[in-house]
C-alpha cells in the first residue's frame, strides 16, 4: 500500500506544472462572466449607489464668537458613493499547491488576486458646522464632493482541487485577504463662509475617513461580494488529456 501512495505522489509531482496550467486556464475561463455577475450583485445590494457611507460628529477647532470663545462642531455625511461595481478582477492566479498528504489526488493550496476600479469612486460630502455661545450659535451647511482616483484590489486566499480519470477540478475558492489601495483622495468643499478657517481641518477629517473607515467598509463589501460569485462558479473541471 505505501508503494502504491509513493508511486501516485511521484506522478503528481510530475504532473504538478500541467496540472497549475490546466487550474488558471479554468480561471481564466470563468473571470469574464464571474466579473459580471459581481458587478450586477452589487448594484443590487444597492452599493452602487451606495447611499449612507459613513456620518458622525467631530470638533473642528475654536472660534471667537466676540462674547466668547466656542467650539465648532461638524456633522458630516459621506452619501451617494458611485463606482464601486467597476471593480473588475484582472488576475485570479495559482500562486502555490501541494498535493493533500491524506489523499494524493487531492490538491490544496494559495491563489492570489489582482483587480481594480475603472470608475474610481465619487461620493456627495454634507452635514453643517455649528458653534454654540449662549444665545449666538452660528450654523453653516457643508456641501461638497469627494473622489477616489486609481483604485486597486488584491488579495490572497486558498483553493482546494481533485485530479482522477485524466482531468482536473477546481473545487473551491476562498478569498481571505483583500486589500483597497487608493491612489489619491480629493476633497472639494464649496466655501464655510465664518468657519471657513475650519476648511483644511474639515477635508483633513474627510481624507483620514475614506483612508480609515470607509476603506475598511469597503473592503468587507468586496470581500463578500467575491467570495459569493466565486462560490457561484464552483465547481470546474476540465480534461487533461
């Protein structure tokens, strides 16, 4: 019995450089339809357009109101965010694989991701500033637009596959580690009229927003969306012969 398992991991070594070319070939294969169905998921999720990103409640800094000194408090939203369904998976890879020591036939390993957004992103920035001094409390609304330039994706993960009878199948995929990169955050707020010294720290508070919690909520939305099409295309064979 161990000769026969010795003699079956020898011709899975062999056949290991085939065997990566036949999965990504499978890959590759079912990207175009994979990106479509993601892309249509998440528009139907209502994430394009997605419509409350994030909100809260920040102090900008002191102003004189000439009775006193008061903090300015702003309210901010972050609405309206569009472009995320041109996410579009450009490489999905066998990066490394190993035959299962418990069953020779079967092979475990990783794959690694590459994507990007084509859109980039765009969202709606309001709210308002208010300072409070006794019977003076000032309110000015915030308007504005921000937008995400050179959005890419990546990601690693782990797959599981079987080899018998001459072909090869892709069993499953699991997406476990994505990553949003941007390439630049531009914040344009149209004027704050008395609070506009708190102009520069109101964009520095809306760039550190999108760098911090909307990435990450960003990254979740992903990662579910990936994970669901990629389980929706599982599993895949092909003939080796």
């Amino acid at each position: 019995m161990s000769n026969q398992l010795d003699a079956v991991r020898t011709q899975n070594e062999t056949m290991n450089k085939p065997v990566e070319h036949f999965l990504n070939q499978i890959i590759k294969k079912m990207l175009p339809k994979m990106n479509s169905r993601m892309q249509n998921g998440i528009k139907e999720v209502h994430l394009d357009p997605w419509g409350l990103v994030e909100h809260g409640q920040d102090i900008l800094g002191t102003i004189n109101l000439g009775i006193c000194n008061a903090s300015a408090t702003a309210d901010y939203l972050v609405t309206n965010m569009r472009g995320l369904s041109s996410i579009a998976i450009d490489s999905l890879a066998i990066k490394s694989f190993n035959n299962d020591p418990s069953d020779p036939s079967k092979l475990v390993g990783t794959i690694e991701m590459k994507g990007a957004m084509g859109a980039g992103l765009s969202t709606n920035i309001g709210g308002g500033i208010e300072a409070r001094c006794g019977f003076i409390h000032p309110h000015v609304g915030i308007s504005g637009k921000g937008k995400v330039n050179d959005v890419t994706v990546s990601a690693t993960g782990t797959f599981n596959a079987s080899t018998q009878f001459g072909k090869v199948c892709l069993e499953s995929i699991n997406i476990s580690e994505v990553m949003v990169d941007f390439g630049s955050v531009d914040i344009h707020i149209y004027g704050l009229s008395i609070f506009n010294i708190f102009l520069q720290p109101l964009i520095d508070l809306i760039v550190t927003l999108f760098k911090g919690k909307i990435k990450s909520a960003i990254t979740n939305a992903l990662s579910s969306a990936i994970n669901n099409e990629i389980k929706n295309e599982m599993p895949q064979c092909v003939s080796m012969v």
